[in-house]
C-alpha cells in the first residue's frame, strides 16, 4: 500500500473528527469573529465626551464665555457649575468628572489692570495617558479663550498642524486587528493541535496509529493539515468582517500577508505539536499550550501593551515570542503598506523559530515513540 | 412487610425518538436479592437511573422503599443506597474520611458513625488502615468497601450497578457472600451484572432486552421456561429474538 | 441540614489541598501572573524617536530643537532639510514622529508673532500618538511663552539660557495638576485592574472545573442519589472556592503594595466588601459554566470565551467611557467594570462607602441575580 492514499485516508478521518466536534467547531469559527467585534466596538481609547466642571468664584463675562466654549466644544460636556474648588474633590473621587478648570478671583479686574493671573487645571489622572490627553483638550480649548480675552497681546504663538499617519481615524480597531489576527492563529494551531495529539496519547489511538503503515510524520502532517486549513480560513474571515464591519485599511500587498499567516500559523503548529509531545495528559498539554502560547502573546506581543513601554528586561524577552514579530508584519502590510523591503528581517526571525520548533517537535515526537 | 420494596408499573424513558426503556412493570419483594440482567444498551442503567430519582420517567410510575419516585423522591433517597462500578468512594479522600463523610450525609451523628464503622470493618475484616487513601487499596478492597459504606445508613433499598467488574473471582465469591448477610438482614439488594454464573446466586432476576422486560423470574423457573441447561442459554435465546418471551409475574 | 453542609465543607476543602495540580493554579500561578503582568501592563510612553525637517536652520528653530531634546521625552533619530528621509524612518519604524520647521520659521516669529510648524505622527496606535501629541503641544507652547515674555533684544539670551525674562504683556498662566498620580505612571492603574481579572478568571474558572470534574468522573450521581438537598451540594461547592477568591484577593493585595507600591489611600473594608459580593457573581459565574459543559475541557473554553468578553468591557484596558453608549450601558451589567472601578476609587483616591455605594449596590444586585439565575439552571438540569 503506497503512503499517498493512507495518508488521504487518513486526514480525512480528521477533517471528519474536526467537523463532528461540534461545539468546539462553532467556538473556533465564531470566536475569532466575536473578538473582532468586541475590539472593534468596545475597545476605544478616546473619551468622546469629557466632563469639565468650571469654578468660577463671580459669575462674569470671562467665565461665561469659557463656559459656552465648553459647552459648544462638541468634545467636552459641562457640569453644571461648581461654587467651590473643594468640592471638585468630592466630584473626582467618585469619578464624576474628569477635568476641573479653576478660574481666579477677580480675573477681569486683574486682566484690565495687567496683572499677572492663573487658571488652574486639575484632572482625573489615575490613567496617566487618557489623563495628559484630556488635560491637553481642556488647555486648548484655555488658549483659545485666552486669544479671544486679549489677554495674549503681543504673545507669540507656534501653531501645529498636525498629521496623524498610518491611522488618519486614530481607530483602536486598527490596532488591534493584527494582534487579534495573531491570537486567533496561535489558538487554533497551537491549542488545538496540542490538544488533539494528546488526546489520541491519552486515548490510545495513537499508538494503533503507529504499527499502521503511517510513517510518524505522515500522522502529524495528517493530523495538522485541517487545523492549518481552519486557521487561515479564519483569517480570511477576520479580515473580511474588519473590512467590511471597521473599514479597517488594508495598504500592503494581501499574498504577502497571507504567506505571513501561513509562516505564523505553521510556527504554533509546530509548538503545538513539541507540546503534545512532551506533556503526558490533555489536560497538562492543554495547560502547557496557554501558559506557553496564549499568555505570552497577549502579554508580551504588543497586542496591548507596547513593547516600547516595557521595562527593558521584559522588551528583550519579547524577542523570543513569535506573535511579537509577526503583529510587527501585519500593522506594517495592513496599515503602513510596507513589502518585503521593510520586513525582511522580521520574516526571517519567524523562518529561524519556525526551523528550530519543527527539528525539536520531531525530535522529541520520535524519542516518545521509539 | 407486605409492601414489596420496588413496584415499577409501565416504566418508560424516552431520548427524543429513541425508547431506551419501554413500558416496564415488576415488582421486588424486600430481603429479595434482585438481578437486573441485559446486553449493553438494553435499558439497564437507564432503569436503573430513574428507579434512583437520577433521570425522570417519561411515562410510568415506580415506587421505591414505599415512596413515588416522582413525587416524594426525598424520601426515596433517605432510604437507599448506591453503588456503581465507576465510582463510590472517594479516591482521594481515606477510608474513614469516606466513612465519616457518607455517614454525615445520612444523618448519622459521630458516635453513631464510629459505632457502626467499627462494627462494618470488623466484618469486613478490613486489614488496610483506615488512614489509607481509597486509592492505594487494592479494587478488591475498594468495591467490598465501598458496598458497607452504602449500607452504613441501614437502607431499604441498595442499588448495585456492576459492583463487580474487573476483580478477581475469589473476591466475587466474598462480594456475594455480603450481598447475602445484607439481604438477610432485610435488606432488599437490586443488582445488575454482566457476569450470569452471579445471576445464578439471585432470588429472581429480569432480563432486559431492547428496553423491555423479555424475561422475569427465578432462574429455575426461566431455565424450565427455555428448556435450556444454563442461564447463558437462556440469554442467548433472548438475544436472538425468539417467540417466547413477555412479562411474567412472579 | 448545617450539619451535611459542615461535612460536606470538610471534604470540599480536604479534596481542594491534597490536589496538588489545583494548589498551584489557585496559588502560584495568579502571583506569577501578576508579577509579570504587573511589569508589562503600561501604556507609558516613554522617549520617542522623532525625526527633525529643518527648513529654516536659524538659532530660533534650533533653539526649538534643543527643547524637544531637553524634555526628555524625545530622542532626535535624525536631521534633515528635505521631508524624504523621515517619511522613510517613519514606514521602517526608526522615527515615530517628525517635526517639519518651515523655512521662514524665524523671520514669521519676529515680523508676525506667528508660525506654523507641522507634526507628523505614526498613529497605528492612536492613544500614544495622542499622548505624544500632548508632549509635543506642551514643548511648543512653552517655547512660544518664553519667546513672547522677553523683550526682542534679550531674547536670543533667553532662547540661549531659557529664562523666563520680563512679561511683555498681561498673560494667563496655566498651570495643571494631575489628581491621584502624582508620577504620572501605569502600575497603580493596572495592578489593581489585573488583580480583579486574576481573582475572576481563578474565581469562575476553579469553580467550572470544580463541579465538571465530578461530572465526567461520575461522583455527581453518588451524590445526587443521597439526600443531599442541591441548595446545600451548592453551598458546599461555592462557598470554599469563595473564601479562597479572598485569601487569593488578600495575597494579591500585599504582592500590590509590597512590590509595587500600589498605595492604599482609602479604606480596606470598602474594597473587600466589594471583593465579597463580586466573588458571589464570578462564582455564579463559574457554576452556570458548569451546567454547560460536560468536559474539563468544554469548561476551560466556555469560561475563557466570557471572561474575554468581561474583560475586554470592563475599563481594565481600555476606558469604559471611550466605549459607544450602548455598549456602555451593556457594560453596566458586568460586575468586573464596577469592581475595578471600586478598587481603583478606594485605593487611588481614597473613596469611601459614600463615594462608591453605587457600585456596591450594582455588585450586590448583579451578584444574587446570576447566582440565583445559575442555581435555577443546574437545578433544572440535575432532575
């Protein structure tokens, strides 16, 4: 019996046992979609409506008309006013505001008599960079009023015309459409797979397996091939429901991409097959995988946090995770539109991690069977 | 008592379209040693699940220990006592930790408890030391173990699921010989098996196939019934399907 | 009946420290996590590669130069006339921002008291080019005060020396004050955030497990033959994993405080009154979970799936207040984003119960109501 037709059979009875389990099916399917949404929709940065609170000890022209600034900032929603500085803590502690602005006594006798006065700006900044960015809309929205008072006569004044690359929305889908792409990967071909060779341990089958005729690469090939098809199938579809529900951009060159996929998926196959082999129970590879794959490429892939934000231990450790490397790929072909040029070097990282995985998967999946 | 200990009028479950127990009706004399024989997937366990108040009937009536399965099920509970193949005691737990826990569960008080378990072991002959994990005895031990433990509440009723699968002979012979001092004692012992030479020991057995009762009787009477030596034959002749079969009163 | 219970809790906690797989994942693994996790969780924005376009070269636009440096916050990865090379370094990812300085930047200044300079920023990911934004803005603002507060004649002195020199005209000073972070850093913003996810995920992930475990081993049904009511088999499953939540709660907190230096401005009693009736809901949680899954493995999944969803919406990332407003008021139902915010209140700013009964009442309510939705439905399915 020729190898070909053993091991057609034999991925077939696969494909077949994928599409059986059907919860697990529908969970690998629909997840990665339910992901996308959940980011896209609910994992924003940007505060559309900032509460400011005015206090303002006399009720004149200046502070009125810093408050109708807020009011019509479209960016800002005023509270009503605030008799005392003291009471803006009250307010924040409870997190009912966000930035309190603190006018001076007598601020438009003091502007007419060329006194020098101080506005105080005070915010909420337990999150120190949603903190800094409300605190800089509510520091614009000052100067324009301190233009309109007169009271920067003779001030020289830089503007900035700003230009925001790469992300012109400054969408946080953007963001995290490539992470997620990666953390789909990783679970279908790593967990997956560590889950299912282990399970045929468990149970026994594999070794009925092995006296068949299969050589022990044709039965990982056989046994891996439907997950491979599964991943990129979720692939395809992630990005097509992120192009068409997020108008998430897609610059770069799509068979680039999806050869990176592949490169990536078939990276946590071959860890998910040096699991299966070295752990002895599923529910130990199962553990194994997610303390192994899943943890690390959420924590440690710049999914979330930036790698430039780590301490500097940590960015070094960054290096050995795969995720990290291919989210580089993805944001520079979906959002910056970079080829090959660029990111030479990162794919050459994930051709060396793919070769070493695979040479220990087999190595250590033959020492077991032998 | 005159009241029989199980009475199963018309039992009957059903999954979706499929019948696993179809319209089952007998009755357990108490003190009867009661065998519940069947090939796999004939309805054994499924019976046996609703005569525990585990699974609900779809249509039928049973009543266990005196109580309606369906309606008073508590009571039916205080009252019985179970043990399966799969599992009884707890592997990781020690024997008197399982003693002390099942005994707690019945309501029995802490002398009460170490009363009886004195008594139980010393029955038993119980060398292991009750300090030992459930799971470092031997499956002999386990299985004669985990039989007292379901009697340590002196219930009615004891339902035994394939209490003797995968230990040796010598220790079936020693099994059967507990069954024998419970049943004396009162105690009415519904047991299903795989093995026929222990439905030979039974006072009556039932034999269940395809989720009915095809036979139903002593095995003396059901040997005669099939004109065959041995209760195997009989079974055989059930499997295959034959003309004479159908429910039997006692 | 409190005497089953009592036996009951002896075996669950007996079962529950002989298991030595189960005493790690409740114990070590969450600490290991929050170490770690307490170490990469930040958003900070630390120097940030900026590419210089000078068109102008004149000691004013210099002098801008040297304030960019001097803040610390940007590091100059290049110098040029033309806009090409940047434009490269920002797409090869060797600059993050590039300042483009006009060519008559100088003579604008001192003729009108007006330029513009440009800031192109790679905004893949928009919160930090938000921030960088907010640097860029605060450096060029200052510049503009201390080049407008000095006469012309002693202003190439000030823009040599940076100092404030003479007003020239009435101006209002601005001055800021960040509340609750006075170092402006990410970990006493995260940690607490984190150690609610750990506590939730070992909280309703234990619990699944723990009631499957029986299932697939068959223990259930020797249970359920014995005249153990379900609401006391219930009890006796809950409220061990509930008292662990608490000592994990507790062993998080010290790790917190004693290693990163999370302060602990309010009360402790607010903050585990609200550890209390959120363990309720993460273990009502745990045990509808329970109900769904026949295998551990089923359990792991299903419980990874919501709790992906709680986290995602649940402020520990992201703000909830930057969600669309539906969302947040679907939001309101998730226990995780009260409690966080409880614990953020209590800790950073030293709320107290009259501060943040809101989110109390909001816990204790969506606590009983899973829980006693949870019990409902394992009870259906046991009979």
């Amino acid at each position: 019996m020729s190898a070909r037709p053993a091991l057609l059979a034999f991925m077939r009875k696969e494909v077949r046992h994928l599409l059986r389990d059907r919860q697990t099916l529908a969970i690998l399917l629909l997840l990665p979609i339910a992901q996308l949404l959940l980011f896209g929709f609910a994992v924003r940065t940007d505060i559309h409506a900032v509460r400011v609170a005015v206090v303002a000890p006399a009720s004149d022209a200046a502070s009125a008309a810093l408050r109708t600034r807020f009011a019509n900032s479209g960016r800002f929603q005023l509270l009503p006013a605030v008799p005392h500085a003291d009471s803006l803590e009250s307010l924040l502690r409870r997190g009912q505001l966000d930035v309190g602005v603190v006018l001076p006594p007598r601020l438009a006798d003091r502007l007419t008599a060329g006194e020098a006065t101080r506005v105080l700006v005070v915010s909420d900044a337990i999150d120190p960079n949603t903190g800094t960015t409300m605190q800089t809309y509510a520091i614009a929205i000052l100067r324009d009023w301190q233009d309109a008072l007169g009271a920067a006569r003779g001030a020289v004044r830089i503007e900035t015309r700003l230009r925001m690359r790469f992300n012109p929305t400054l969408e946080s889908v953007n963001l995290f459409v490539p992470g997620l792409i990666a953390l789909i990967l990783t679970m279908v071909t790593s967990l997956m797979t560590a889950i299912s060779l282990s399970r045929e341990k468990e149970r026994g089958t594999f070794e009925v397996l092995l006296v068949s005729p299969l050589h022990p690469w044709q039965i990982i090939v056989g046994k891996v091939l439907p997950y491979l098809a599964l991943a990129m199938a979720n692939v395809v579809s992630v990005l097509l429901a992120a192009w068409l529900v997020f108008h998430v951009p897609f610059q770069g060159s799509v068979s680039l991409l999806l050869s990176a996929s592949m490169l990536f998926a078939l990276v946590g196959l071959a860890f998910g097959v040096l699991i299966a082999a070295i752990t002895n129970s599923q529910l130990a590879a199962m553990l194994a995988a997610l303390g192994g794959t899943m943890l690390p490429n959420t924590m440690l892939s710049g999914l979330i946090f930036p790698v430039t934000s780590m301490p500097l231990p940590l960015q070094l450790l960054t290096n050995i995770v795969p995720a990290r490397w291919f989210i580089e790929i993805v944001r520079g072909i979906m959002l910056k539109g970079v080829g090959l040029s660029v990111l030479w070097p990162q794919l050459l990282i994930l051709s060396v991690m793919l070769a070493v995985l695979l040479t220990l998967a087999i190595r250590r999946t033959n020492v077991r069977l032998a | 008592m005159n009241t029989p200990a199980i009475v199963a009028r018309n039992l009957t479950r059903r999954f979706g379209t499929f019948t696993a127990v179809d319209h089952i009706s007998f009755e357990v004399q108490s003190g009867e040693v009661f065998g519940f024989l069947g090939a796999n997937g004939a309805g054994k366990t499924t019976a046996i699940r609703m005569l525990t108040g585990l699974l609900a009937p779809s249509e039928g009536e049973a009543t266990v220990a005196g109580y309606d399965i369906r309606t008073a099920a508590d009571r039916v509970r205080e009252r019985i006592g179970y043990m399966s193949q799969r599992f009884s005691l707890y592997d990781d737990l020690t024997v008197r930790e399982n003693i002390r826990l099942y005994g707690g569960i019945y309501g029995l008080q802490d002398d009460e408890i170490a009363r009886r378990s004195e008594v139980m072991l010393g029955e038993l002959e119980f060398t292991p030391p009750v300090t030992a994990m459930v799971r470092a005895l031997p499956l002999g031990w386990k299985q004669k173990l985990a039989f007292s433990v379901a009697l340590l509440h002196q219930p009615a009723v004891v339902f035994l699921d394939e209490p003797t699968g995968g230990v040796d002979p010598i220790t079936r012979r020693q099994f059967w010989e507990l069954i024998y001092r419970a049943a004396a004692k009162g105690t009415t012992v519904f047991v299903t098996t795989h093995y026929l030479d222990e439905a030979e020991y039974c006072d009556r057995l039932s034999i269940m196939v395809d989720g009915k009762v095809a036979a139903l009787g002593t095995p003396a009477a059901l040997k005669a019934e099939f004109s065959v030596a041995s209760l195997d034959d009989v079974f055989v002749t059930l499997a295959r399907g034959t003309a004479s079969s159908g429910e039997r009163s006692p | 009946m409190l005497r089953v219970l009592r036996v009951l809790l002896h075996k669950e906690f007996l079962q529950i420290s002989r298991d030595k797989v189960i005493m790690r994942m409740l114990f070590v693994v969450p600490m290991i996590q929050l170490i770690v996790l307490g170490n990469t969780a930040t958003f900070e924005v630390k120097t940030s590669a900026l590419w210089v376009v000078d068109q102008d070269r004149s000691t004013v636009s210099r002098g801008l130069l040297d304030r960019f440096t001097a803040s610390g916050r940007f590091d100059i990865a290049g110098y040029t006339a033309t806009m090409r090379p940047g434009d490269d370094a920002l797409l090869n990812g060797s600059a993050n921002a590039i300042l483009v300085i006009p060519p008559a930047f100088a003579r604008d200044l001192e003729r009108d008291h007006r330029s513009t300079v440009q800031l192109v920023l790679n905004a893949e990911n928009g919160s930090q080019a938000g921030v960088l934004q907010a640097y860029a803005a605060e450096i060029i603002a200052r510049y503009s005060t201390v080049l407008g507060s000095v006469a012309p004649q002693a202003r190439a002195a000030a823009i040599a020396g940076g100092s404030a020199g003479m007003r020239a005209a009435p101006v209002i000073e601005i001055a800021t004050r960040g509340r609750y972070n006075p170092s402006l850093e990410y970990k006493r913003f995260m940690i607490p955030g984190i150690l609610v996810q750990l506590i939730t995920i070992v909280g309703t992930l234990m619990t699944a497990l723990n009631i499957v475990r029986e299932k697939e081993a068959g223990t259930l049904d020797q249970l359920n033959v014995t005249p153990i009511r379900p609401s006391v088999f219930l009890a006796a499953k809950l409220i061990p994993l509930w008292v662990i939540g608490l000592i994990e709660f507790t062993m998080g907190l010290l790790v917190a405080v004693l290693v990163f230096d999370v302060p602990v401005v309010g009360s402790l009693a607010v903050v585990y009154a609200g550890a209390a009736l959120f363990l309720v809901a993460a273990l009502g949680v745990g045990l509808w979970v329970s109900t769904v899954s026949d295998t551990q493995q089923q359990a792991l999944f299903v419980t990874f799936s919501i709790l992906m969803v709680y986290v995602l919406m649940s402020g520990l990332f992201t703000p909830v207040r930057a969600m669309p407003s539906w969302v947040q008021t679907v939001a309101q139902i998730n226990p995780m984003m009260h409690f966080i915010a409880l614990v953020r209140a209590v800790l950073l700013k030293g709320a107290g119960f009259a501060d943040v009964w809101r989110q109390l009442v909001a816990l204790a309510v969506i606590g009983i109501t899973i829980l006693s939705l949870s019990v409902g439905v394992y009870r259906k399915r046991a009979s």
